[in-house]
C-alpha cells in the first residue's frame, strides 16, 4: 500500500528564510509521481511542483524545488526567500504512474506554515 | 480559462435531507475524482471515473454515490447524509494522456465546497 507521511504538524519561519518541507513515502510501485500542493486558508488546492520517479534531475518551479531521494524515499520541499503569502497548509501526495490504475492521489497530512515579518 | 468549478461552494443541511454537489470540468479530461478532507487526515478519495460510464469506489465511498452521464461532469449525491459526512469535499479532473508531457500527472482541483450536516 502507499503512504505519505510528514512529520511536522506546523513551522513557524522568518520572512525571507529558505524553508524545508519534509516527506517521506512508501510504495512497491516502480513508477510513481509526487506532488505538492499549497491550500491557503481560501481553501483552494494549488499545485506547486511535480516530480517522476525515473526523473534524473530535481524538479523545480520558481522559487520552489523538490529535493527528491529515491533511495530514502523523500520528497522535501524546498521554499527559498519566503514570503507573507507563502503562510498556508501544505500537502505532499504521491499516485502511481500506470495508465489503467486508479490516478488517485495519496495524501499526507500537511503542515502548516506560518511566515514571521 | 481551463477550470475545475463545484457547486454549491458552501452548505449547511440536516441529517437525512438528500443533497447534491456538482462538478464540472472544461478540460475534456478523462479522469475526474472526489475527495474529501478532514483535519489531521489530509485528502481521501471517495469515487473516481476513468471516463463516461465508468466509475469506482475510493478509500471511503460509504454513503455517497456518483454517475458520469457526460465527460465533464461528475456529481456527488448524498442520499442520506449524516453528521459524520460534514467535511471539505474536492473534485479533481486530469489527462490520462500521457503525450501532454510532464504535467499531465497534474489534478486540476476545484474550489471546494464545504459540507456541514446538522
């Protein structure tokens, strides 16, 4: 069975700080994607950052970057310089790859950070 | 503008009273799905659809139904809903199309509704 797992519940962070979301996951799938989505307190789930299992190079988007270890199973998510606006509940999720499977995505639990000016 | 929209975004209903909560995409994609989110527990899925016709249970698909007359749209029904069904509800559309390139492993999610069964 898969499974997400985040470890920290919440983060407190001064504004401009570089941030380190962790994530560890687990799966006998040999092909697999993780995600991670942003949720503000809107309410919206916003897509962040992208990254394949057989992907050779860590993804990044922006001031976002995915520091992907395979053979330890974890997916961080790395904010650089946060900001104000980056204050919000964050999820890392992870699906197999396989065209006739269910696309479901499974969730960790989040955590919820809070930028300090 | 491509997009996942749900109504209604907000509802407060009592036990029993049947409800309704739609999706629609206009991404003509294959895959939608429904989610819901408690505190602590992150997203669950409740249904999903590999197209028109087809569809699947979830994780927790107890007391819910849905249907996929048309590709866009993917309603949830609460025949009977109870206190225990009071959540944040998400629907979520994707390509199964993998020429799109990278992110077509990308869930477009819509806004959410908020459920809340008296």
């Amino acid at each position: 069975a898969q499974k997400i797992t985040q470890t920290q519940p919440g983060m407190f962070v001064q504004e401009k700080e570089a941030v380190t979301l962790d994530c560890t996951y687990d799966t006998s799938d040999p092909s697999y994607g993780l995600f991670w989505y942003k949720q503000p307190s809107s309410g919206e789930m916003i897509f962040l950052i992208y990254q394949g299992s057989y992907d050779q190079q860590n993804a990044t988007e922006g001031r976002y970057s995915l520091n992907f270890q395979k053979a330890r199973k974890s997916a961080n998510l790395v904010i650089s310089a946060s900001q104000l606006g980056d204050s919000a509940m964050y999820f890392c999720a992870m699906r197999r790859l396989y065209m006739d499977s269910n696309y479901q995505l499974i969730w960790g639990a989040g955590t919820k950070l809070i930028i300090k000016p | 503008e491509a997009q996942v929209t749900q109504n209604p975004r907000y509802l407060i209903t009592v036990t029993g009273k049947k409800l309704t909560v739609t999706c629609s995409q206009n991404m003509n994609h294959e895959y939608m799905s429904w989610y819901r989110q408690d505190p602590g527990l992150g997203l669950r899925q409740i249904y999903y659809s590999m197209n028109v016709e087809v569809t699947d249970k979830g994780d927790v698909p107890e007391g819910y139904k849905v249907s996929r007359k048309e590709k866009r749209n993917f309603p949830l029904i609460l025949e009977s809903p109870s206190p225990n069904q009071t959540s944040l509800y998400f629907c979520a559309s994707s390509s199964l199309n993998p020429l799109l390139g990278q992110k077509y492993n990308e869930q477009f999610f819509g806004p959410g509704t908020r459920l809340t069964v008296l």
